[in-house]
DNA sequence: AAGTGTCA
DNA sequence: GGGC
C-alpha cells in the first residue's frame, strides 16, 4: 500500500531546480547548503535568544524565534510590528551575517527579483508538533520587495492559499535547503506551515529552522 | 488571531 | 493569557 503525501507535482521532490509554482512563487529546490547556516543561526540565538511570541489576542505561537538584521519581527498585546531593539534585551538585533544576505540576494534575482536587500532575517525554529497558522506578511512598507524563505534541518509541507484563506492550499514540501520566494503578484499571498511531524528514526529534540528575508524599511 | 480546541 |  502507497501512501501519498504530496501532488504527483512533486514526485520528482528530491531533484535540484527551480519550479514556479504561481505567478510570483517560486520554489528553489535544494538550493543551498546549509550546515553554514545552522552554525551562524547558533551565534544569533546565544545573542537574541529564542522565544515563543505572544499573539495580539492572547494566542503563544508554538514557533520559537529570533531575528538578525537592522530591525526584527516582533508580536504581542500591542500587535504586529518590527522593532530595531530585541525587546528581551533592549539591544540591538544580532547583524545580519553577509552570506545571509547575499544567499538572499542571489535567491531572489534568481526568481526574478533582482537587488533584493533584506533588513530583516526573522529565523524561526519549529519542533516536533510546531505549525505556522495561515497569514499574510502584511507589516513590511514595500510590499514591492519579495519575501526569501530558506528551509534548514526536518522536512515540513508549506501551505500556499494565495489570494484569499480560504483553501485548499497548494501544498508544497520544503526540504533541507530549499528555497521558496514570493514576490510581485504572489507577494500579498496568504501562507501557513503544517505542524510538523517527527520522522520516524528523527531524533525527539530534532527541529527544523528557518530563515525569512524580508526588506520591512 | 502568525492562538488552540472542538464539532460536524 | 500576559506584556506594556
């Protein structure tokens, strides 16, 4: 008996390339190396530990995250927002590495959207039972810049509802080093990750990680 | 509701 | 349910 987890779209998952799945949404498969990634993801969380956000409406995400970059994400009582102090420390966010950026950079340009320059890593750690609910990144002031998600470690499925919430999603299953950019029209797209699951053989305290580029300012 | 829990 |  065949269990089929993904879209016969996606039987060829393991191969490197691009696949454009969307106007604007674009899926980098295996595009990155990443064991240089986890070790600058350490130095950042030993400066701006990881925490799991308060939601406006009282809500804990069970994503654990820190930022890099000139300003960092930031959510509790008050809302949405980005912030140029880790409000834990009142100090500035870790810098963005330069690899981090130009990893960004070439990404981007090579989903067609070229000078992409991130002030912004949000780096999101998801452990075993951890899932993104649906929603839009909506608090950046250009909307005009493309958003670069880079998966690290445990493979999870990416959810794409594009225009409105309602689904269903297009489901896409991100992989270590895995790239997916949306932009232009995708950019307002409404997006959310499937908790995730334990492989079986994974170590308990295995996680994925991921980092998000944004240009917030 | 970038929350969780429950029911149909 | 909890940070400002």
């Amino acid at each position: 008996m065949t269990v089929t987890t993904v879209p016969d779209l996606f039987d060829d998952a393991r191969e490197p390339g691009l696949v454009a799945l969307a106007p604007g949404l674009a899926w980098l498969r295996r595009h990155v190396a990443t064991a240089p990634l986890v070790a600058a993801i350490e130095q950042i969380a030993a400066a701006a530990p990881w925490r799991h956000l308060t939601t406006p409406f009282g809500g804990r995400m069970s994503v654990a995250m820190t930022n890099a970059g000139a300003v960092g994400w930031h959510s509790d009582a008050r809302g949405y927002r980005y912030v140029e102090h880790d409000p834990l420390s009142g100090r500035p966010w870790p810098a963005m590495p330069a690899a981090f950026a130009a990893l960004a950079a070439e990404a981007a340009a090579r989903a067609g959207f070229p000078g992409f320059e991130p002030d912004c890593c949000l780096v999101n750690r998801y452990a075993a039972g951890a899932q993104m609910g649906v929603h839009r990144d909506y608090d950046e002031r250009d909307l005009g810049q493309p958003i670069v998600s880079v998966s690290i470690g445990l493979p999870a499925v990416f959810l794409w509802y594009g225009e409105t919430r309602r689904g269903p999603p297009l489901r896409v299953p991100v992989a270590d080093g895995d790239v997916v950019v949306f932009g232009g029209p995708a950019r307002p797209g409404y997006h959310g990750v499937r908790r995730l699951a334990l492989p079986a053989g994974a170590a308990p305290d295995a996680c994925r990680l991921n980092l998000t580029f944004r240009r917030a300012r």
